[in-house]
C-alpha cells in the first residue's frame, strides 16, 4: 500500500463526536510512552502527523485521519500515565473503552507492546479487557532496535507465553522500529488486504442470511473470557480478526 494522502480529521473527546462510520477505521493504542506517535508518522510517512511529545500521557483525545479517502487511522489515548490513573478504575481512558465497544466500523485493533520491556501488567490487563470483548487486534511490538534481537525475541515469547491461554490460535504478531523503518510494509500491507472485499459480498451484505442472524460456531470467535457487548462489525471487516 501507498499513502498518497494522510488528513487530519478531527479530535473527538467522546464517541460522539467522531465522524460518520462509512470508511473501516484502524485504532492503534499502547501504553503510554510506547512510541505510538513515532509509529503513525512512519507509516504514514508523513513527519508531524501524530504529535510526538516527551511527555508520556500527552494524547488525550481521539485523533482521527482519513488515508488515502478511503479509511481512517484512529491515534487513541494511551493508557497507564501515573499521574493521570491513580486508580485503577481510571487506568483506561473512559471514552477509549466506548469507542472500542461500539465502534461498528471498526476494523482493527493495533496493540503496541515495548519490545524492550518485560510483560507488563497493565498490557497484559487491557488485552485481557479487549479479549473478553471479542475485539480484533493484532499485536505490534515497537522500539525493535532499541535492544539486540535475542533480548526483542525473548520478551516478545515471555508475553505470548503469559497469554497463550487465552487463544485457540494467537493474534498475529508484527516487529517493527520508528527509526529504521521496519515492520511498515507489513503493517501497511495488513491493513491493504483487509480492505479488500470479496467479489460480491457487498450485494450479499443488501439482504442478511441466517448465518448472519445466527452465526455457527466455525464463524465464531475462538475460546476466551466472556464477552459482554461485541462490537457487530460487518462481514468484510469480521475478517481482519486475528483468530
């Protein structure tokens, strides 16, 4: 995929006030100081895209763009900054949680995890909270070259391991680095095939068949904690799923 186009859209504090849902969106979210800003200016290729701030925390909003006019990039708020969650209950930004339930044209979920850091817990808590939602993400493991390959590999297997349990078949995971550029193509390419939809799907879309009414277990999320309200995505977005 080619970025001919990255506009700033909005900032939206709520649900709201986002934009209408007729292009698929592709969230990404981190715990805070993962270096999910430097992420979005290189795969948008585009410098001061996403604000880049030293202070952990900064983004507070909902910031929405809209690639190539045909989806949408979501920067969401990252979550974990100590001086904003002094409680757990406010470890996960309120708005963030809403967006992600009931957002129906959401795509995909990207997880930004520091490729550098042992499992950390409030990682491991906010999957668990996507998970039990039957929300699709995949996994990004940044600042890749921050560390020796060994050391990115073996904390990248330490956090599979402490989630292994919660899948038939794990989220897919992808490697990359701000500053070398790695990992873009495959980020890029990701969201490029879950674009495309099937021949026909859209006039099968027109008129729903029981399988949508009532979806069989092959079509059904594998095992996890249970889920309460599951974002209804439409067919050709339902495949972006990791598992």
């Amino acid at each position: 995929m080619n970025i001919s186009s990255a506009i700033f859209d909005r900032s939206a504090p709520d649900l709201e006030s986002c934009p209408d849902e007729s292009l698929p969106e592709f969230a990404f979210i981190g715990r805070s100081n993962v270096g999910k800003s430097s992420l979005l200016n290189m795969l948008a290729g585009k410098d001061g895209l996403a604000r880049v701030s030293p202070t952990p925390g900064f983004t507070k909003l909902i910031n929405i763009f809209t690639m190539n006019k045909n989806w949408r990039l979501v920067d969401l708020p990252g979550y974990g900054f100590a001086h904003v969650a002094r409680q757990d209950s406010a470890r996960f930004n309120e708005a963030v949680l809403e967006y992600l339930q009931h957002r129906k044209n959401l795509s995909c979920v990207f997880a930004l995890i520091d490729s550098t850091l042992p499992p950390q817990k409030i990682d491991l808590e906010f999957l668990e909270w996507m998970t039990g939602h039957s929300l699709p993400f995949v996994l990004v493991f940044t600042k890749t070259d921050r560390v020796s390959s060994v050391k990115v590999q073996e904390n990248i297997a330490a956090f599979m391991d402490r989630i292994a349990a919660w899948f038939e078949k794990r989220p897919e995971i992808f490697m990359c680095s701000a500053i070398t550029g790695d990992g873009r193509r495959e980020l890029l390419g990701m969201i490029d095939k879950s674009l495309v939809e099937e021949p026909g799907e859209a006039a099968e879309e027109s008129e729903p068949s029981a399988a949508d009414v009532a979806p069989d277990a092959e079509d059904a999320p594998a095992a996890r904690p249970k889920a309460s309200a599951p974002v209804s995505h439409p067919k050709h977005l339902r495949r972006a799923r990791p598992w």
